[in-house]
C-alpha cells in the first residue's frame, strides 16, 4: 500500500500526498498522428476538506468495479476508476504516473479521449502539450492566480521530461512567453522510445493496481453506516 489510510488524518497530513488525479489524451486538430495532453491535475489534502474522510472509514463511499480493474491494461485506467472517490490517495508523483500512461496508451494502441470522427483513436508519432509556468500560475499578479492546478500539470510533466537526456524521447520544449493573461506560457513536442516508455509503465503498472486493490480492501472491510450525509 502506497499510502495507509487505516490510521487516519493524522497518519495522513503530514505527508505531501494528492487525491484526484486526472488528465485527457486527444488529437491535434486535423492531424491524427498527433496526440494532446490535457487537464492534467491532481488535488493537495486538505485537513479542511479532507480530515472527515479518512478519520469515519466506515461510511460508505463507491469503489471499483472488479471487472473492469481486471480489463484495464493501462495504469490511467485503473486511476479513472476511483478519481471520484477522495479516499484513495497518492504521492504526487502518480501523477506522472498517469500521465506517461497516457501518452504509452496513445502511441501503442492510438486510443484517446477524443470524438471527433476520422482522426481520433490513431497510433501517435508525437505528443504535445502546453501550459503556464508553474510560478507564474501561483504568482498573485497573474489574474487567475491560484485558480490553475500547481501542484501537478502538464509544466511539470514537461520540466520533468526535459531534464531527462532523451531516455523516454526527443522533448523540444518552447521558451516561454507572456500570454494573454500576463503569465507565460510555453510547449512541448515529444517524440517517446516506446520501449523505454513500456519499461516505465510496466514498472508502475502493479505499483498502483496493488495500492487500488489494498485500499479497496479496507475500504470493504470497515463497517457502513446507512444514510450518511456528506
């Protein structure tokens, strides 16, 4: 298990942890060789919002269907399955998780998110994806401040690739510069190594089925209240 809930908020708000996590995979505008990352996001815990989830176990609170976990073959999957639910919690890095697993989904099989007719659902040559500075999201000049995702989004997930010395791919990130809203904005163009993306993916892959799978146990196994309001 990832991260023990048994032992309540106070196990919990210490530790730099996420809940949420979520991100979409579609097409370039008439290019189906394309893929685009999007909405990349996960959520802080929060004693304010989250402290009566993890201190009543025993209200009840959906979890996933066990055929479809057992269909998934991509990690993102398996986290789409229980985004709904704030019980099951994440270092922040399954966040990148996920988001390699989208990209590996793309370019090995061609599904994506996208309904467009005729250039969804294509294997991707290359995926792209932009998003404002990180700092410039928090900075209180900006307009928007704070109403963006800081904690992980598409400017970590390329910040990160980047530092990577082309292990996963060719990563072309732009230089940043101010965009409608003052705060800088930049992308990527990355062109992934299937294999090494593979290895990446299949290293995680039960790393989060296991972390799923535990805390559906608990989960199950603490006793229901009836008519419970939240």
């Amino acid at each position: 298990m990832l991260v023990d809930i048994t032992k309540g908020w106070k196990g919990l708000g210490e530790q730099k942890l996420v809940r949420g996590i979520q991100g979409d995979m579609e097409v370039f505008p008439l290019c189906c060789s394309t893929g685009v990352v999007k909405n990349l996001r996960c959520t802080k815990l929060s004693e304010k919002r989250d402290k009566l989830y993890f201190d009543k176990l025993e209200n009840n609170m959906g979890v996933p269907d066990h055929a479809k976990m057992k269909a998934a073959k991509y990690l993102h999957e398996m986290i789409r399955l229980i985004t709904a639910n704030p019980r099951y919690v994440w270092p922040v890095e399954a966040a990148q998780w996920y988001a390699m697993s989208l990209i590996l989904q793309k370019v090995e099989t061609g599904r994506d998110d996208s309904h467009v007719g005729g250039y969804n659902n294509f294997k991707a040559a290359q995926v792209t994806f932009f998003d404002r500075l990180t700092s410039d999201k928090a900075n209180k000049a900006f307009r928007f401040a704070n109403s963006y995702c800081t904690t992980y989004s598409c400017d970590h997930l390329m910040e990160w690739l980047a530092t990577q010395d082309g292990y996963f791919g060719e990563v072309y990130v732009s230089p940043a510069v101010p965009g409608a809203h003052k705060a800088k904005v930049r992308g990527c163009i990355f062109t992934p190594k299937l294999k090494t993306m593979k290895e990446y993916h299949n290293t995680y892959f039960d790393v989060v089925k296991k972390h799923i799978e535990y805390t559906t146990e608990v989960l199950n196994k603490s006793i229901k209240t009836k008519n419970t309001q939240w």
